[in-house]
C-alpha cells in the first residue's frame, strides 16, 4: 500500500496493517486536536496534525527523520480524541519503525536505543531484565551520566526492587522457535 | 472465577512493592489466581517501537498459554494490558493478522483461537469482587485521608472498556470504598512521560511536576497509581524534578493495592510498604490510627 506515493512499513504482518492505517490517514480533516492534546507536541518537529499532512503531502522523509516519532510516549490522547477515528498512536508507532528500518535513528533520540536494547534482552530471555536494560542502555547513550544514576540504583537494589538475576523463559525451544519464524515472516530482529 | 495471572517483568524487580501487595490482598479477598504458565515479555511499548510482528507473536504466545490453562487474563500491569488488549483486538479486525500470527505460533507448536479475555487487576478487583465486597473487607477505614488516583494513559486507553477514557473514576470509587477521600486531580489521566523520562527527562519532568502540582492543589496526603511505570516516574523522579524547578514535594506513591491492604488490616511489610523510595511512614501511621492522627 502506498499513500501519496510512498510505501508504509514493509513486513508481512504489517502489510495488513499498513492497509488500514493508510486508508485512515486519508481521511484526516487536519482539526489539529491531536497536536493539542499531545503532551510532547510542542517539543516535535512534525507535531501529530502536521506528521500527517507531512506523510499525505508526500514529504514523509521529513518526518521520518526528525524527533516526532520518538517523542511520542503512546498517550493516546490523540487516537482518543480524534474527529475521524484515526488511529494517530498507531500510526506513530508505524513510524517509529520506520525510521529504526531505514537508517534514520539518531544517537540524540534515545528512547530508539531504549527500544532496541529491551527487544534485544526479551529476543534472547523471553523477559525483560531492568537492571541490564538500563545499565546497557545508559553505557550506550550517557556512559559518564551515569554515574549520577548510580545512588537512585543502589537504593533500589536494597529495597529488592532491582535484582541482579536475569529471568529467562523455561520453554527455550518453544520461544525460540516462534521467534525464529516472526524473522522469517518479515520481522527485523 | 478461574483468572491466569500474567504479572509482566517489573513485578520482581521495580514493582515488587506492587507484587507483595497483590499477593496479600488477593490472598485476604480469597480469589484464586494461577500464574500463566511460562510466560514471556509482552514486549511493553519497546517491541512496538521496533517490530510489531514481534510485538503481535509475543503477546500471541502468551495468550496461547493462557488459552491451555483456561480463564481470564488479568494483568496488573497498564503497559503489558495494553499490548495483550491490542493483539486480541487485531486478531478480530484483522484475518489476515490472525492467519500469519497463528502460523508463527505453530512453528512452537501452539495455537490461539482468540478466544481469551485480557483484563486489568483493577477491572476484575471492581466489578467481579465490587465495592460491596471490598468494603466488607475494610477492618481500618482510611478516614481523613486524602488520595489523589492517579490512572495513567493505558488503564483506560485507547478502550481500556471498564472506565472513561479521559475522566476515569474507578480508582476514586475504590479509594472512597476504603473510607479514604477522593482529592480532585485534573492530571490523574494525563502522561507521565512514560519511557521519556528515562530518556528526555529535560521534557518529561515538566509533565510529572503538573502531575505532582495537581495533586497538591487537590490536598493529596499521597497518589495511588496501578502501572509500575507511571509509579516508577512519579516516585524515581521526584526528588530530580524537585531540584529542576525548585519545587518540594514529598507525596508518597503507592500501588492501589497497598492502599486496599492499608484498609484490609495488612501489615505495611507484607504490603512491601518498606520498600517505597519515599518515606511512607507518616501515610502508614494515618491510616492505621483509624483517622486519629488525620
């Protein structure tokens, strides 16, 4: 599916969706409401109503490679809200993929690295692990900064609430299976 | 009612405090809740972030699971509830979706029909147990003092069903259930920044600041959330958003369920009370003077 000239996310599951979501943004009337709702709105370079006219106006690079998508925290106050029923979180989502495919994160956006990291730790665990989520993380983005984290983590490491062990799934084949298979339907990691 | 339990990553480890309390008040209710057996991540808003087929399969395995084991799955976490509710909701409104996560779940040889039904903890703690109940099972009622219920982005939306969207009251009519006030708080559905204020905290302490600013106004002794991760910001960061706009704020944030244990008779330890960053001891005192010292 393509949308003023450009195709959306590629990927076999995501080809259904895509379908959906394009179809939608066409029918956006620009009422702006989501940009006014969005709680990081005035921070994006494409707020919510201008990513769209971005992406139906054919200049969906712009967007892509700016700070909107990974501005976005997933309020869903704009799907909420939205005059058309457009799924404006989704769509948001849609892009942050996008801009992770094709080459357009940036070391400054650090909620990607954020992602990545913990897709990387669930694909290999089956679960998240916090302590090396954020002590890979914070390596990655601010090795010296992190020092400063250090007090926040020790008091939680007293209190129980961040535990060295990692938990990993017991059914390692099973997972691992299942996993191997969403690669080869399209998936990236 | 059988429930499979799918606790998420964060009850062991940040929201252990959250996991103790579930555990003696779902103990003291008399409800039976059966882990779901080897779950996995639900991938949380990361996983979205980065591929949704995974995003779509992780879940899809959960629920596979839960589909062997039989019963609603109910979730205490507001992330991993939104995630599962949205793999459900594409599986009915994409065929296509459905056809290509039940071929991936096969290649593990397991198989979901879409039949199960994800629910939140407090979904479940209000309309199966309901207020009456709850209320039967208050032996200290928090009287004088006042809780402003802080629900977040994901309890409620995109169709979290049991609640308003947008001016949701659920926790309001929990908290007045325990003998507890219900402050006003404009901020209680609004972000707290979620992963940003781990990653651009120059934007999202501004969003917790009004969080905190709005309960204040409202005369909160303390804010209940029922998501880990908005319970994390609102606690982790409160001391740094102090020192960003010269503000001194010293709520506690407690999980729902602490607060219920509070009123159920629950010692604080067995609550995981002691394990708050921010001293709950004066919260703790009140509400077990039976409002003496309000």
């Amino acid at each position: 599916m393509t949308i003023s000239g450009r195709v959306l996310e590629a990927g076999s599951i995501t080809q259904v969706l895509e379908r959906s979501l394009g179809k939608e943004l066409t029918t956006c009337i620009q009422c702006g409401v989501c940009s006014g709702s969005c709680p990081f709105g005035q921070a994006m370079a494409y707020p919510p109503q201008r990513a769209i006219a971005a992406i139906k106006a054919g200049q969906m690079e712009r967007v892509l490679a700016s700070n909107t998508p990974w501005y976005c925290s997933a309020c869903y106050l704009c799907t909420a809200r939205c005059s058309m029923n457009i799924p404006v979180t989704d769509i948001m989502y849609m892009l942050k993929r996008m801009a992770l495919r094709e080459g357009h994160a940036r070391a400054d956006l650090k909620t990607s690295n954020l992602s990545t990291t913990m897709v990387d730790i669930i694909r290999k665990n089956g679960r998240n692990h916090e302590l090396s989520l954020l002590v890979r993380h914070n390596l990655r983005t601010n090795p010296i900064g992190q020092v400063k984290m250090a007090p926040l983590g020790l008091k939680l490491v007293r209190k129980g609430r961040l535990p060295f062990k990692a938990e990993k799934v017991e059914k390692r084949q099973e997972f691992q299976a299942v996993m191997d298979k969403t690669k080869s339907l399209g998936g990236s990691r | 009612m059988k429930y499979v339990y799918f606790p998420g990553c964060t009850q062991t480890a940040t929201a252990h405090p959250y996991q103790d309390s579930i555990d003696a008040v779902v103990k003291a209710l008399g409800l039976e809740f059966q882990e779901l057996e080897d779950w996995n991540c639900c991938g949380a808003t990361a996983a979205l972030n980065v591929d949704v087929t995974l995003s779509l399969v992780l879940s899809g395995r959960n629920l596979a699971h839960a589909q062997k084991q039989g019963g609603n799955l109910v979730t205490p976490c507001s992330g991993c509830y939104a995630v599962l509710r949205k793999t459900n909701d594409y599986f009915h409104e994409f065929p296509d979706v459905r056809e290509k996560v039940q071929e991936t779940l096969a290649a593990g040889n397991l198989n979901y029909d879409g039949s199960v039904k994800v629910r939140h903890l407090l979904d479940v703690l209000i309309n199966d147990v309901g207020l009456e109940a709850i209320g039967k099972a208050v032996t200290h009622p928090l009287k004088g003092i006042k809780v402003a219920s802080y629900y977040g982005c994901q309890l409620t939306r995109p169709a979290g069903g049991f609640d308003d969207p947008e001016v949701p009251e659920t926790l309001d009519n929990l908290v007045k259930a325990l003998g507890a006030e219900p402050v006003p708080f404009p901020m209680a559905a609004q972000c707290c920044g979620a992963m940003l204020a781990a990653t651009h905290p120059e934007l999202a302490y501004g969003l917790i600041r009004r969080i905190f600013a709005s309960a204040h106004a409202g005369g909160a002794q303390c804010i209940i959330t029922a998501c880990p991760l908005c319970q994390n910001n609102l606690e982790f960061f409160q001391g740094d958003v102090n020192a960003m706009f010269g503000t001194n704020f010293k709520t506690p944030i407690v999980y729902f369920t602490q607060l219920m244990g509070l009123a159920m008779g629950i010692s604080p330890h067995e609550l995981g009370l002691d394990r708050s960053l921010i001293p709950t001891s004066e919260l703790v005192q009140t509400a077990t003077s039976g409002g003496k010292n309000a």
